[in-house]
C-alpha cells in the first residue's frame, strides 16, 4: 500500500474533480461539433445562393442595355 489513506482520498478527490472537467469539456467539445455542422451547412447553402444570384445577374447583364443616362449615373 503507498500512501496514506488521506493521501487516497484526496487523489480520488482529484480524480473524480479531473473526471468532472472532462465531462464538461466533453461536451463543449460535442456542442462546438454540432455547431461546425450546421455552419458547413450553412456555408453550403449561401455558396448556392451566390451561384444562382450570379447566373442570374450574368443573364441580366447579358441581355440588358442600360439607358446612357442610368449608365452613366452607376459609374
């Protein structure tokens, strides 16, 4: 037997102290993965999105003739 039975007990003290941490990192850990999930979906969505705005605006571009005057007020 090495240690005094004080020195036991507070060893489990600590381990289950450590023990409790874990737990909470554990599931920070979980949480933050969860959240990465839905923000790659997210990401996903929008890159869409921007596909289909920018094929939209390069049909519109492409077809329409601005009037010189609107023209020249845009640049």
């Amino acid at each position: 037997m090495s240690g005094t039975k004080v020195e036991r007990v507070e060893g489990r003290k600590d381990v289950e102290r450590v023990e409790k941490m874990w737990n909470v990192w554990k599931k920070d850990v979980e949480r933050v993965e969860k959240d990465v999930e839905r923000v790659e979906k997210d990401v996903e969505r929008v890159e869409k999105d921007v596909e289909r705005v920018e094929k939209m605006w390069n049909e519109w571009k492409g077809g329409h003739r601005f009037p010189n005057s609107l023209h020249n007020q845009m640049y």
